[in-house]
C-alpha cells in the first residue's frame, strides 16, 4: 500500500431505507470512493442505515470519534422520511435551523418565495446550527459541512448527479484544503481484456520491486472481462518512475493491453477510423450486443456501416446467403457457417471488415461435442477471414456479453496486426482459465 | 410497514477491500437484503470494512451485541488477505483449527489430501472452535455459524454463487427455524413499465388503505425503466386480502402492467410465440440493442426472425429501402424514415411484425426541432404501420436502452390490442415527465 494510504481515517455513512432493502445497487458509495481513491484516501469504514433518526444520529456520535473525515450521504430530500439534518442536529446537540444562504438557493432554484411556500418545500434549508452550506449547482438541496469530535463531515444528497456534482467540486476542494492533501501528480491507464485483475496484479507484483508499488500506486477497476489497469504517482519526483514502471507493465501485459485511453468498443472504433475503414456485422447468438457496444461510442456511424441480426436459420440464408443445406448438415454453430456469416456481411455491404460470431447461449442447445458455451467467431475482410473458436462457460447474457467483447478484440488484434490466437483468461475470483482458442 | 417486520434485528458485515475501493458494486450485499426482506427480516445495519482483521473482529463485537442475527460476507477464501475467519476467532475467544468436515470437503472437490497439500491449499479448512460448517455445493470454502452474544452469526464467502447457494439454501434453512419464521404464504408480481416507483407507490397508498398495507407488504424492485412491484402476504388469514388487493392494483396500474411474471423482453417473446408469429428488427440508433435483448431469453429463435442494424444512411437505402433523397432531404431521424425502415424490415424478412427506431442519441447531433433525446418508433404489419415520437432525456447508453425499452412496449401493447399513445413517465428521484407522444 502507498505512503500515502492511512494517514487520514476516512470514513462513509449512507442513509436510506432502499440502500438497506437491497432495492438499489449502491453505486453512490463506489463513486465516492473512487474519488477519494483518486486523491489517495481509502475507505476505512462504510456503515448504511435505514431512514431513521435516533440510528442515523447514534452512527453519526460512533463513527465522528474514530474517523477524521466522514461523508454522509442520503436524507437531505424534501419528503417526511429524509431525517439526516434532524439527525446530524441531534449528534452536535444543537437544533435545526433555516439557513439563510439555503432559503435564498431554494427560492432561487424554485421560484417560490419562502413565505409563501407550503410546509415541506423548505424543509431542505434546515440545517443543524452552525452547519455551513455546501453549494449544489443542480439541485434544490444544499449539502452541509460541520466537524464533530474533531471528524470534518460533510453531509451530501442521495440523489447521484446532486452528490457527484457535490463531492467531484466544493467537498473534494474543501477536504484537499483541511488535510493537505496532494493530487496525483499523473494517473497512467491500461485497459486490459484477456487477463483477470488477481493475475495481472500476479505479473505485476512479480517483475514490479515492491517498493517502487509503495510510490506508485497499482489500482484496478473492473468491468468484466475488461479490467482498466491504473498507475498513480502523488509525487513530481515519482514522475520518471512512473513512466518507468508504466514501460515495465506494458511490455508485461504486451498485446492484452487494449489501449491506454478507452475501452474496447471506443478503441475498435478508433482503430477503424484511422484506416478509414467501415464494418459488418453479423449476429447470431449475440443478438445484435455487438452493434449495441459499437454504436454506445458516438460517432458509430462513420465506422459502422450495417450489422445483421441472424437468429433463425432461415434469416443466415435469405440475409447472408449462408447454404441451407450447411445449416441443416451441420447446425448453426461451426467454423463454416460463421465463415460463411462473414462472407455474407461482406457480400450485402460495402464494408471493408466483417465480423460474425455463432454460438450457444445456453441453457438448452449444449451438446457433448459443442457444450453450452461454444461460440464460433469469424473475422476478416475480402482478402482473407480468420475464424476462431472459444468456450465461455457463463450464464446467458454474461456469455453474450463475453463473446461481444472476444469478438471485439479479435478484431481489435487483427486492425492492430497482433496475434488473434492467444488465450482469454477470463477471471473469476478462482482465475480459472475460461476459454482456449 | 408490515408488522412482520423489525422483530429480529439483523445486520450485514461486508468485507474486503474491493468493497472499500468502489472496484465493484457490492452487489452481494443486495442480494442478501432481498432474500431476507422475503422472509420479513429488514436489514438494520450494514457495514463494510477492509480485510483487516483487527477491523473485522471489532466489527463482529459491536454488531453481535446489538443484533439477533449477522451476516458476514466475505474473506472466507484461501489467499493470505482472506482474514475473516481469524477475525471471528479473536471476536470469540477461541483458537483457529482446521474442521474435519471441511478438511473432507476440500479434499473431495480438489482430489488432494491434507497431507500433501501446500501451505495455503487448506487454509479454507480453519474456523473458529466451536463454530459449525455451512455446506457449500459450489466451491471448497464452506461457511460457518457461530453464536456471539446471543447473535446467530453466518459467515459466508464473498464469491456470489458460493454465497448465493449457501444463503438460499443452508442458511436460509436454518434462520427460518432458529427464529420460526413464516415464509410468505403468496407473493404477486406486477413488472411496470411507463410509471416509476416512487409514482406507483403513490398511486396504490392513494387507494389501498394504510391498514390493508400493514398485512400486504408492497415492495419494489426498479432496473430503471422497468419497475417490479411485489405484493407479499405472510399469513394464510390475509389470503383473500392480497388477492383483493392484487386486483385493485391491477386496475390502477392497468395497461402500463407488462405482465405478472416476466420482464419486457420476455413477455413480447411471449406474445409473439402465443401467435406464432416472428419479428424483424429495423435498429439505427439502438444499434441491435433491441436485438440483444429479445435473445437474451431462451428460444427467441422461434420469435425473432431478423435484425437490420443499419446504422449509416447507406445501409438504411440498401438493407431496408429507405429512399436516399428522403435521407438527403429529411435526416434520419423523422417519421417517414421509420416507417420506411419498419416497410423494409417487413419486406427484406418473412417476419409478420416490423419494429424499428430512429433517434438521437447525442452527445452531438440535436437541433432545436430535433433535440438530443428525440426518437421516433415504428411498428406494425403488412396492414398497418404506426409511428410515434418520443423524446427520452437522458445520456446516449441510457437514451439507448429506454428507448430500447420503450420500442418493445410499444410492440407489446399492439399484441395486446392495448393503446399505444399513453405517456410514459419514466421515474426519475423528482418525479418528471421525461416522455410523451
């Protein structure tokens, strides 16, 4: 862990009854955390609880006498069961006040002058006595600032554009402020596809000298099967060490590295546009997943130019003009019919490259020689395709989503004139070896 | 809230230090809520810490001697960080020992034995004396219970198919009869798609009287914009009230219920097949969004016969027929666009229903007339053909998937002989109109 870790107990308190019912993933707790990563302070504790003010409150004593910064999040709304303000009054001891700077926000933001407004509308300008308000560029709901037991705590909305606004800007200012805290000097990134977080941190640890990992910091951010590899450097004298170790990783990771910049769909594309050349596509088990990813990226259209969507046999053959008697002979899901989906797309397009893949999903279909988990994938252009055959053994959508991004890759290796026959080693917290061309 | 509830105090202790550095959507801990919320027991308290086993161990102190039932996710695993075990150990009291039962179970699922194993192989093994094993019928680290404090305590792995297997069934098991739980004796399901959650809500305690919703819980599950909303009946006396009430929701949410039972895609697969009819796909904006989501349920191979991403202005005159000085004259985003493509999905497939979209998606490309959001949907037969304009606010992957979502429901509705100009409201914290025809 890097010298800059743990100087500074940090910690989070999330309200709200839904955070407890497991009604809403908690991606506000993730966002914060990443953010107070990024500026070298890590988690300590993450206690939730539900909408309810004596629990809110006696959380709020505990965690203030052992932390040095806590993020509150969640119950500064305008309805009845939002109790946070009342609760933080509660745990300093004081009571709830309107704060003026928070009537003028909300009449501002609304309009509505305050003594003419109904019961609830200001609610949101109560804050305990001596709170100070934190500005909220795009909501009616300040947040607020007070210290307690010598812990900054720093009260933010649930709502997450309101939060993010909040934390991203006058809260992460205020906190680099108080603790004197350094930014990242420089963050490098690699975005890997192919090699699980637990292994590339193994390659890593093994070449890279602890010590150097102790002035820059090896973090990870996962989207499976793509893992976003970060180096950080919080000191300019770190720089050239950095950029040392940042040469070391690449040529240890080598042709997994997807890109330094973007993920896989944006770097496929980027890839295409630089060679000036467009793409077909031609779906079967995916579904149409791939042009989904490829079209996430704006500015698809310069770079796709059609995809087919072939689920039936009947649509491979009227579509794509791949033989029936192919399709009757062999099933859907073999070297020549996705060799022939990708002929096909070429033929019906005027596409530079192909790219198809044929497989089965699951949970029915699986067969000893072809099990649940086979996909075949094609890819090329008129001069020469390649195919290649992969096993993902995931549910459904997961394996649609995992062969959407091999068939992307293969591409991607193919545009960038690398190798197209090397493993995937899709993680799972085992690092099994998921899939062998 | 129903009186079922907050008679047994349980809490979560999450940990790991991914939970800490927001790599990952705690996901785990959602699912624990939601199975426990199944058999009346709400969450009180949840709390993350970092792998570090004075941490845990403080952690498992406080929480056992305010709760009646812990559990812990997380740490089980064999690598050095994994500390939960030695944790709970230090909470009790007691020494670590390799359990026999475990020793046996680790063995038969990796055909090793103890006594040649290397160092780290059997470190799943050790538990807290005293404490029992909970079986694992998916993985080598096996759970344990431990009382502390008069708490039940379950430990369990962080790898969610161990845990999930473990919680459902073992461990389930024996929270039902340690605390003689009832099960729900019935539940209902509504999947809603066009009115929020926080609207819905609103809507039913609008007409369900507060004491009927003291006997039938109404929960909700949201994967925005589909909102599930849960009628839950704990007692066998209540029966008839849940069906009364089912059938009063049921007429207040009316035709924006999808189904009692499955989500959008797999209740137009459904509708489809009920007719035996196919569908083909005219994508431009969602670029086979659409597609991947009608394959993302079994079989849509009976149902969807084609998919036309067609992404360019080209590939819309080539694939579909879109009439290329419509394009130069009008874009491609306006009605007659939609309906060209929908006419030439039908025409260049043998499907019986065409259903296309045209939007934008943004970040570029919006005009005053046509803002960023603006989509236009077509659908229909060989008989008729219907269009609609929607304008869905929000940022290009979610503008796709809504407008995904809504394309579906829009088909949906035809099936049923529903009407298909209603508003959708799609649910944001505030309530807005983000939609209408």
């Amino acid at each position: 862990m890097p010298r800059i870790f743990n100087k500074i107990k940090l910690g989070l308190l999330l309200t709200g009854t839904e955070v407890m019912t497991g009604d809403i993933l908690d991606s506000n707790s993730s966002f914060i955390a990443k953010e107070f990563l990024g500026v070298g302070l890590r988690i300590q504790v993450k206690v939730a609880v539900p909408d309810e003010k004596g629990q809110i409150s006696q959380e709020i004593i505990n965690l203030t006498q052992s932390l040095d910064l806590l993020i509150v999040n969640g119950g500064l709304g305008a309805t009845l069961d939002d109790v946070t303000a009342a609760a933080a009054a509660d745990a300093c001891g004081v009571e709830l006040a309107a704060h003026p700077i928070a009537v003028a926000h909300i009449e501002q933001r609304t309009g509505i002058k305050k003594e003419v407004a109904q019961s609830l509308q200001f609610k949101q300008a109560l804050m305990p006595v001596g709170a100070e308000p934190i500005d909220n560029p795009v909501g009616t709901a300040l947040g607020f600032y007070l210290l307690l037991h010598g812990c900054h705590c720093y009260f933010t909305p649930g709502v997450p554009l309101e939060m993010k606004a909040m934390v991203t800007g006058p809260i992460m200012r205020q906190v680099m402020e108080d603790f004197a805290l350094k930014k990242p000097v420089e963050i490098l990134r690699f975005f890997v596809l192919g090699l699980g977080e637990s292994r590339i941190q193994q390659i890593i640890q093994g070449q890279v000298p602890a010590e150097t990992l102790e002035r820059i910091f090896l973090g990870f951010r996962v989207e499976a099967p793509m893992v976003e590899a970060k180096l950080t450097c919080f000191e300019q004298e770190d720089l050239s060490l950095l950029h040392e170790t940042a040469a070391v990783v690449q040529s240890l990771l080598s042709d997994y590295i997807v890109s330094k910049a973007d993920p896989l769909p944006a770097r496929v594309n980027q890839l295409l546009r630089a060679q000036g050349q467009s793409l077909a596509l031609a779906e079967s088990c995916t579904g149409g997943l791939i042009g989904s990813y490829i079209t996430s990226v704006a500015g698809a259209s310069d770079v796709l130019e059609a995809g087919f969507v072939t689920y039936s046999y009947q649509s491979k053959t009227k579509l794509l003009g791949v033989p029936a008697d192919l399709l009757a002979d062999s099933g859907a899901v073999c070297k020549e019919v996705v060799l022939a989906m990708a002929q096909g797309a070429l033929t019906q397009s005027s596409a530079h490259w192909a790219l198809a893949v044929s497989g089965i999903a699951g949970p029915g279909g699986g067969t000893p020689e072809k099990p649940i988990g086979t996909v075949f994938i094609a890819w090329g252009n008129k001069e020469k395709i390649i195919t290649r055959k992969l096993w993902i053994r995931r549910e459904r959508t997961q394996f649609q989503h995992y062969t959407a991004m091999a068939a992307l890759d293969l591409l991607r290796r193919q545009l960038q004139g690398l190798p197209t026959d090397k493993p995937y080693y899709f993680d799972s917290l085992t690092n099994h070896l998921l899939s062998m061309g």
